[in-house]
C-alpha cells in the first residue's frame, strides 16, 4: 500500500511512520509513506503557502495553488488512484470498518491542514473525503494523519507477527476487547483467570467472548446498540450482566473487597 501525506511537516510524519508495527510494514516493503510540503510548490520567494480568510477574522487558510502542484505531483507519481482524504474535524469519525476499507486499497492520499484550514474550493473540487478521528481541534493535520496511517498500515498482510493479532484487536468485531494477561500467574495484584490456564479451548473462547461483551456493555454500550447480537452472545451476555449486577450488590453492602 501506499500512502502519500501533503503537510508542512514532513519530518513529523516520517519519523511517526518509521517506528514499531507501521516502521517494520515499511522496511518489510509492505507500506510506502511519501511526503509532499506545499513549500516546494509555491513560486514566490517567500515559499507562501497561506493568507488571510476572506470576510476578515482571525486565522490564515492554506492556498489553492500550492496544494494542486503537489496533488499533481502526487497523481503522476504512480498509476494507482490518489484517493484524497482531508483530515478535518467537520468530517465523519474514523471507525475500525472505514480503517479496514481503506487499508484494502493500493493508495490513499492524506491531506494535513494547518491555520484555519483549507480554502474550501480545493476542498470542494480536489478531496473525495473528510474525516475526523474525534471531536476536538488540533494545531494541523499530522497527528490525524499518523493515526490513520499506523491503522491502515499494521493491517498490511505481514506486518504484525502474527495475523491474527489483527482480528482479535478491539471494534475488528464491533465490540471491545477482552482483558488479556500474561506471567506470573500469582501476584500481589491477583491472579490469572483459572479458565485461561485450563487448556479448554472452548472454554477460553466463551470467557473471552463474555468478557469482551460485558466491557462493551459496561464502557460502549452504543457499540451494542448498533450489533445484532446471536443466541450466544446473548446469553453470555445477560450472565456478565447478574455477576456484575451481583458483585455490585455485594460491594454495597460490605465494601470494597481487596
């Protein structure tokens, strides 16, 4: 896959892109990341790539011009599509299904805003989409784009160890992960679940479905609002409900226990 990123910081986006899962995708060949600056395609001596909002007020908003020169440059750089993506607050929120969509093609273009953003003709004429990886305002567009690339980049056949590490990960089905731990079995702060240490198989499998159920009730209960919920899952779901509901119960009437 290949990503190319317009942004007045390269470097930013360069070294982000260059470490752990989405940095081994890179050198393993399986993730190309290019970067463009809209500074290299201004003509002025100043290398302007902003100015004033029209209408007055505070704030700069970035240029048309520049920004067409290095989607040019983009588009002739490779045959694939330079499907073009404004990271933006105005724009829908980035899930694990849009990730997961977007990972599956050959290139996608990401365009980092900075000042009060870009002027809205390019925008209108040049993006296919926006998209927001929540409801807040930062300084630009890097860190939206870092995001997204190290999403759509450890979803690269290959670049996690192990693939199915992917599909257990939290929203790959629509709900939270499990709880996961690892030695010692006994400490000071507990112990492990003795159904992970019991070899059953099916087992596990249930635990961990009723796990990830109940956190998703507990923490995201909207996630469940929108999933259609098997006989299963139901029913493992409605006994993390009365455990839960019990425990509570309890810890009302004695206290917290240790």
């Amino acid at each position: 896959m290949r990503v190319d990123v317009i942004t007045l910081f390269p470097d930013f986006i360069n070294q982000s892109a260059d470490v752990g899962v989405v940095g081994r995708a890179r050198k393993r060949g399986l993730l190309q990341v290019q970067t463009w600056n809209p500074r290299d395609f201004a003509h002025d001596n100043y290398r302007t790539v902003d100015e004033r909002t029209c209408g007055g007020g505070p704030g700069m908003v970035m240029l048309i011009d520049p920004l067409r020169e290095a989607l040019g440059a983009i588009r002739e750089a490779s045959d694939a599509p330079a499907h073009v993506i404004y990271l933006s607050p105005q724009g829908p929120r980035l899930t694990q299904k849009k990730v997961e969509s977007l990972a599956a093609r050959p290139r996608i273009t990401l365009l980092c805003g900075r000042y009060e953003g870009v002027d809205e003709r390019f925008v209108a004429h040049e993006v296919d989409e926006e998209l927001s990886i929540g409801d807040y305002v930062l300084s630009g567009g890097e860190l939206a784009a870092a995001v997204l690339i190290d999403a759509v980049g450890r979803l690269q056949d290959g670049a996690l160890n192990d693939a199915q590490s992917a599909q257990q990960d939290s929203f790959s089905d629509g709900l939270l992960d499990c709880p996961h731990y690892t030695r010692p079995v006994e400490h000071a702060l507990g112990a492990v679940p003795p159904v992970l240490l019991s070899g059953d198989h099916a087992a596990i499998r249930r635990w961990r479905l009723k796990q990830s159920l109940g956190r998703t009730w507990l923490r995201r209960p909207d996630l469940l609002a929108r999933r259609a919920l098997d006989k299963e899952s139901r029913a493992l779901l409605e006994e993390f409900r009365r455990e839960y509901l019990a425990a509570q119960r309890l810890e009302a009437k004695t206290g917290p226990q240790d």
